[in-house]
C-alpha cells in the first residue's frame, strides 16, 4: 500500500502546477486545513462503518476508507477543473490525500 500512496503523492505534485490559480495557492492556507480535517472525518467514518457494519477486516477498513474518501476529493477536483466553478488544485488534492491517510490510520489504531 505504501507504494501506491506514494504514487498518488508522485503524481500529485507532478500535476500540482496544472492549477488554474498557481500563483494564489498556496500550500497552507485555510483551504489547505479544511481539506485535511474534511478529507480525516471522512475517511475516519468511511473506514469505521466498514469495519462494524459491512464486517471487513481491519487491515482493509483504512483501505476501504482511503478509497472512499480520495475517490471524492479527485471527484471534487476534477469537477472544479471541468466547470471552472471552483479552483481545481493539485496541491488542494495532496491535502485531501494526508487527510485521508491520517483519518484511516487513526480510526484503524481504535477498532
């Protein structure tokens, strides 16, 4: 798994200067913070009912829950780059990415 995280990371930066607004995004901002903690409650969540409600093992529920929650975040990104109604980001996304990554590993160390 480690590789593929860091893969997305990879690829992540690489994209990173494709945003419609290099110049005004920043790497920490109030949007960088409110994607990280939205991106760990989902992913904190998404791996919990996984693992108490759909009966996955526990070494799977943080996969399941990272999945979940980046899948919505490429979702949200993509969107904004196809309608030009938000800011698509790559450094938007790599927040997402460490949010999800935090959420999973944290609700997997509880269950």
């Amino acid at each position: 798994m480690a590789c593929k995280i860091f893969a997305i990371f990879l690829i992540v930066l690489l994209l990173a200067p494709l945003s419609n607004a290099e110049n005004k995004d920043r790497w920490f901002a109030k949007d960088k913070y409110e994607h990280f903690a939205i991106s760990a409650i989902y992913a904190g969540g998404s791996t919990f009912i996984a693992k108490r409600h759909f009966g996955i093992s526990k070494s799977q529920a943080p996969v399941v829950g990272f999945g979940i929650t980046i899948s919505l975040g490429a979702a949200k990104e993509g969107a904004d780059f196809i309608s030009h109604k938000g800011t698509a980001s790559g450094k938007d996304f790599l927040w997402d990415v460490a949010g999800a990554l935090a959420g999973a590993l944290a609700i997997r160390l509880r269950l």
